[in-house]
C-alpha cells in the first residue's frame, strides 16, 4: 500500500502506483519508505488499524505523514508547483489490502494546528448544535417547582420525562431546531456522542447513569422516526470506529468507554430493536464489538512494563518441538516465569474486564423479555445471526461479506459464555431441564425445516436427495409429512432413484451382504467428503440397510423449509401444543425438556462459526504466539509480547475450557443423532468436524501450560498413549470417544 497525493496528469497502472511517477509522492509504511519515482527510507512501520494523516503545505511545498497522532517529519520538500497544477489524496492497494478514508466529513481522530482537511467541518451547523445542546441541558438541569412557582435545580440522575407540561414544552421547541442537525454524522459524533460519553465518564455501572435512557426516550417522543433512525445508525457507526481504531493503552480505558457507551444505548429497548432490525448486522460489521485487537507497537501499549520480561516452557526443544527430555527448571528461569505470569495475569484481567461489557452487549441482544411488546430482541437476533452464518458459509470468495477470522474468534467466545448464561438461568426456573453441562442440539432440528442450513452438505448427501430417499422414515419415526412441493428431483441421482423399483429397493442388503461376506456400507456413507468422519458412522451403518416401511396410522405434520424472515416466535419456541424447533421428535429422543428452543438454534450456530473459521484461526494464533516454531524467549526475547495479547485473549485455559464445552456437545448431538438410525443421515457434516478439529485444537493449539489433563473428565486422556490407537473409552462418551481418537 502507497499513500500520498498525486495530479491529474499522473497515470497509472498495474505496475506503476502513486509514488512510482513525477509528481506523484506516497509513503509505505509496510515496506518503511517514501517513494517519488526513486525511494528512501523514511517513517515507521503501521499496522492494521493505524491512523495515517497526509500533509501537504502548497505555501511552503512540503508534504509530510502521520501515524496516529506523531509526525513522522517532512517527506518531501520543494514539490512542484504553479498554475495548473493541484494535487489530489492518491492512494495504490495491493490484493486484499482496504482502507477507509475521511476527508473531513467526520472529526478527525487527530487535527493538526495549520492544517485543513479538504472538506471543511460544518462550522454553522456546530455553532447552532453546541447552542442547542447547551438549552437542553440547562432545561435538563432546571425544573418547575410546582408548588412555590420559581426555578430550581434538578439532580439530572433524577431527571424524568412526565410531568411538567412547561419543560416539556420547552424541549420541544428545542428539539424543532436540533432534530434535523442529528442526523448529520459530523454532529452526531462531535456533539452527540461526546454528550454521551460525558455521562458515563463519572464512573460506576451504566445502570447507575439512567439519564441516557431517559433522553433516549425524548428523542424518540420529540423526534420524527425518520430523524432518530438516522441519528442512532450514526451513533452506533460513530462508536464501532471509535472502538476498532482506538490505540491500545495499559488499562484499555479507550475501548472501555466506548463499550459502556454502547450498553447504555442499547439498554433502551426500542432503540435496541431498531438498531437489531436494520443497523447492527445490515449496515455495519458489528461483530468488531466483540474483538480484543492486539497493540500495534509494544512501547505505545505498555507492555514492556506491563510483562518485564517473557518465558516458554523448558520442556520446549529451541526449535519450539516438545522435547522428551523434562529439564529441571533453573533458578534464573524461575524468576523469569514468575514475573512473565504476574505481568499475564495483570494483563488476563484488564481484558477480562472488555470481555465482560462484550457479553453484557450479547446479553441484551438476546434479551426475550422485553416489556414494549412486539417481537423480543432473541428473535431478531436470531434471524440476524442466521443470515450471518449464511453470509460466511455460502459467500467465502467475497471478502466485503466475510467476517475476519479473528473478529469470528472472540464472538464464539463471547456467545458461549451469554448462551451458557441464559441456559443456566433457564435451567434454575425449571430445574427438570438440562444444565448447559449437558448441552446437545436434539437431532430433529436437522430434518423438520425450521432451521435453515442453506447449502451445506448432510451426512448423506443432498437434503434434496435425503428427503426423496427418507420421506417414509420421516413419516414413521418423526411424525413428518414432507411437502410435496419439495420433492421435486434436482439432481440425475434423484432421477435415478424414483425409477428404482420397490423389489430392487428391497433387495440392496442382500446384495450388499453378499460381498465378501461383509456388511458393506450404504453409497452415501462411503462419500469421499466425509473422509476420517466415516468411522463414527459405523453404528449407523446397519440401520441405513433396512428397507422402508409403510406410513403408520398416526396424524402427521406437514413441514416446509422455512426461510428466516417466515419464521415467528412460535415457529421457533412453539404453543399450543406446536412444539416449535422440537417438531418430529423421534421415539429414541428422551421427553425431557432440554432448554428454551431459541437457545437450542444459537448452539447450532455456534458450532458452524467453529467450522467456517474458528479452528483455522486458532491453529494460526498458537503458531504466532510459539513464535512460528521458535520459543520467543530464546528466538526473539523482547518480540514474544505482542503475540501474547492475542494468547491471552483466545488460548487461555477459560477458552480453552469453551473449546471443551464445544467437543462434548458436538460428541452428544452425534450421540444422539446415532440413535435414530436412518435420520442420521441429516446431520450436517460439519458437526463431525467439529468434533474432530476442537479434540486436535485442545490438543495442539493451547498454551503447554495448559495441558488435557485439566479439563475435567479428562484423567489421563492427554496423556495416555493409549488414547493415541483409539482403545481408551471416555467413562461419560463410550465407544464413540474411541472411534473419534483414533480418527484423529
């Protein structure tokens, strides 16, 4: 990437960039160096998220660059100049490479003294907004006092919106001229949002500050609905980049602030919807909510101070192998291990810190008891969050919709811990259903349609294909009617299939029998996409032999796949004797209730984040953090800290333990899922990566000092090496832990 300035008579092309012709001057801080036609060095490295400002002085002829804030000096001196020349912001990408530009239409995160940017603020507009916003705070601050007649001064905590007609009054007029200003985003972040954080900035929790709910609320009453959804699209805009480029300083107070600012408003339930409905997942990538980026540079975050030094375990060969040898640990490196663990705990609990307003942000959106009617935020969300897992799962080329790996990461983490919340709770209100200890997605969400899982492969092929082929085990053991309307044949193998007559049908495990003399698997379980997955289809294998049944005598249920937008709440948790995303259960599934229906559909969607990216970005966290096969304390003594902020926010042993979590409820739903014989063959594959790929993370990506050993139920497993050829049986999974292992 090359940024500068440039004139209309620059021409470029795929070999020659800004910086790379006369009269044209860039500066790339990847590579560290200023470029006009020849180049030198110049600068600092960036990174992503920095901060570059570009200067140019056409009175002196001198163009300079900023990174966040600090001048890097003068690039350029004596550029050309004259009539006809002007110059314009110019900037060259490579493949993959983006950037977001402001040329004033938003406050500049750091205006320089001397200098303009090329779209001047709007100065009338803040003139007007600052007066405005003055009246509303006196008027805030001032009430009626009713009884003596005279003006006094109100606790704004206090302040409420009934009552004195006079103030309301007031506001209005006030409202009539400041409304239309709110929906400029210049205003929004100057003045707005600067007002809001003020709030906040006397500390406590953000319950303590209801003054924001109650403007909120005004807003909505004094505002047109057109004007207030402007203003909180803008907010929410204006705080997502204040968060995602915010500089990482020792406490995170930055990120801090900007987090309680955004619970505050989305505490306010019907901006909350509004924000669910049409801004969080259709307007901005609000999964950036959710990420702990790691500093740009070691100096600026305080880490030198922070972790005095670093530390890798000695059982670690210099080539960063695990060595077979067990080293006694020197006096020196017991020093050094004890400071390096002081600095991460210190550094463990600042992050925990942002991790908790995270969840607190996830806990409102999946909030189903909202007092102002209408559809409860769960739903919305829920319908928001399946069009994501679609986005990422059926779009993986188009990288505008993709959500970065790491971004995916910190979500999965805080969406277990808010699931888990929300599935506990649920579990002390009704104590005869399961504890998110003992979570599993029940297998009938795979076949009755009331969750979408777009194009992704089944465990037997084609949904298309397994609803022709198993519509009567559908009809006998769940109860279901498939819509004839989605039978239709799509593919020559479901043409091949209507033409096979009953007699041929009915005649195939014989055949099958008969080779070798041994049971030979069913054509879809010997598909080359299952690959290792195919040892845990065994015990399946035999049910999937049995020729079909005829229809039995109970009423059944019509199902159709329905799209996300069809779905309503009791499409999902059900009523009246529907039961909702439990629809079809078969006879092998236990009655007992398991949770609420909705926190069943979020479970599912956190396995298929694990499988789109989690794992992958995982396994490349661990080989940053191991140094790329070198111990940072021996390969690079002072370069092991930046690398460690991203092991401490994703390989702890507390997400660890959520990878745990993950692998046995992936174990149980396969689990449960066997049990039904046939309809096995509608669960999506990726359930079996999963289980697969979270055993070889717990093994191969976490920290060595955190080992299998201390998860719990997991007495030697790591260990052993006869978990190693699959002959160890897990005393809670059973035989299916040692298929699995030895898949592995």
């Amino acid at each position: 990437m090359q940024i500068g300035w440039c004139t209309l008579n620059c021409r470029f092309n795929q070999e020659e960039g800004v910086g790379d012709t006369p009269d044209s001057y860039a500066y790339d801080g990847n590579r560290v160096r200023k470029w006009n036609v020849t180049t030198t060095n110049y600068g600092k490295s960036w990174a992503a998220g920095d901060i570059v400002s570009c200067l140019i002085d056409l009175d002196e002829g001198t163009i300079a660059f900023c990174l966040n804030g600090v001048s890097l000096g003068t690039a350029f001196d004596n550029i050309t100049r004259g009539a006809g020349m002007a110059y314009f912001p110019a900037i060259s990408l490579s493949f993959k490479e983006s950037v977001a530009f402001n040329f004033g239409s938003r406050p500049l995160r750091y205006p320089f003294t001397g200098y303009h940017p090329l779209q001047d603020p709007p100065s009338m507009d803040l003139v007007e907004a600052h007066k405005l916003l003055g009246y509303l705070k006196n008027v805030i601050h001032i009430g009626i006092d009713v009884l003596e007649g005279k003006l006094v001064e109100k606790d704004t905590s206090t302040w409420q919106l009934q009552g004195e007609p006079t103030v309301l009054i007031t506001l209005a007029h006030i409202f009539n001229h400041f409304a239309p200003l709110m929906c400029k985003v210049y205003l929004v972040e100057d003045v707005l949002m600067n007002f809001l954080l003020s709030i906040l900035e006397r500390g406590g929790a953000v319950e303590a500050h209801p003054l924001i709910q109650q403007l909120l609320d005004l807003m909505w009453l004094l505002m047109e609905d057109y004007e207030m959804h402007e203003c909180l699209k803008q907010l929410l805009m204006s705080l997502l980049r204040a968060y995602r480029f915010s500089p990482i300083i020792p406490d995170l107070g930055l990120q801090i602030h900007y987090l309680r600012l955004t619970i505050a408003v989305l505490k306010h339930e019907k901006s909350r919807k509004y924000l669910l409905n049409n801004v969080l997942f259709d307007v901005l990538r609000s999964v950036v909510f959710f990420y702990i980026k790691s500093p740009l540079r070691v100096e600026e975050a305080g880490l030198q101070e922070l972790i005095p030094t670093t530390w890798w375990p000695n059982r670690f060969t210099k080539e960063g192998k695990e060595s077979k040898e067990v080293k006694e640990e020197s006096a020196e490196e017991r020093l050094r291990r004890r400071a390096y663990d002081r600095g991460c705990q210190r550094l463990k609990k600042r992050i925990e810190v942002v991790e908790e307003l995270q969840v607190q942000i996830l806990k409102l959106l999946l909030n189903n008891k909202d007092r102002g009617g209408g559809e409860a935020s769960r739903y919305i969300f829920l319908n928001k969050f399946r069009k994501f897992l679609q986005e990422n799962a059926s779009n993986r080329g188009n990288l505008t919709v993709l959500c970065p790996p790491e971004y995916m990461v910190c979500f999965l983490h805080r969406l277990i811990s808010t699931l888990r919340c929300y599935w506990d709770g649920h579990k002390a209100k009704a104590p005869a259903t399961l504890s998110s200890e003992e979570a599993y997605v029940p297998p009938q969400l795979f076949y009755n349609g009331k969750v979408d899982y777009f194009d992704l492969q089944r465990l037997g092929g084609l949904l298309s294909h397994l609803k022709k082929t198993l519509k009567d085990d559908l009809a006998l053991k769940a109860n279901i009617l498939i819509d004839p309307a989605e039978l239709q044949a799509v593919t020559m193998d479901d043409l091949d299939e209507d033409e096979e007559s009953a007699t041929s049908t009915a005649q195939r495990p014989v055949a099958a029998l008969a080779i070798g003399g041994a049971l030979a698997r069913p054509s879809w379980l010997s598909s080359p996409t299952l690959g290792r997955a195919n040892r845990f289809l065994s015990t399946a294998a035999v049910s999937l032999m049995n020729p079909r049944r005829s229809l039995g005598t109970l009423e059944k249920m019509k199902a159709r796949t329905l799209s996300v937008e069809q779905r309503t709440e009791d499409d999902i948790e059900g009523s009246h004797g529907n039961e909702g995303l439990l629809l079809g259960r078969p006879p092998e599934e236990p009655e007992q209730s398991i949770t609420e229906n909705s926190l069943l559909e979020i479970l599912d969607g956190i396995v298929m984040m694990y499988n789109l990216s989690v794992h992958q970005q995982l396994g490349k966290v661990s080989m940053i953090h191991r140094g790329e096969g070198h111990s940072p304390c021996r390969a690079a003594p002072h370069s092991g800290r930046r690398p460690l902020v991203l092991a401490v926010s994703q390989l702890p042993c507390e997400k660890m333990q959520d990878i745990y979590w993950l692998l046995r409820v992936c174990i149980r739903t396969i689990e449960h899922g066997d049990r039904t014989g046939s309809l096995f063959a509608f669960m999506p594959e990726f359930y079996l990566s999963v289980a697969m790929n979270s055993y070889s993370a717990l093994k191969n990506y976490f920290s060595p000092v955190h080992s299998m050993e201390e998860l719990p139920g997991e007495e030697g497993l790591g260990s052993n090496p006869e978990a190693e050829n699959g002959s160890v049986q897990h005393p809670q999974w059973g035989p299916t832990l040692a298929v699995f292992s030895s898949s592995v």
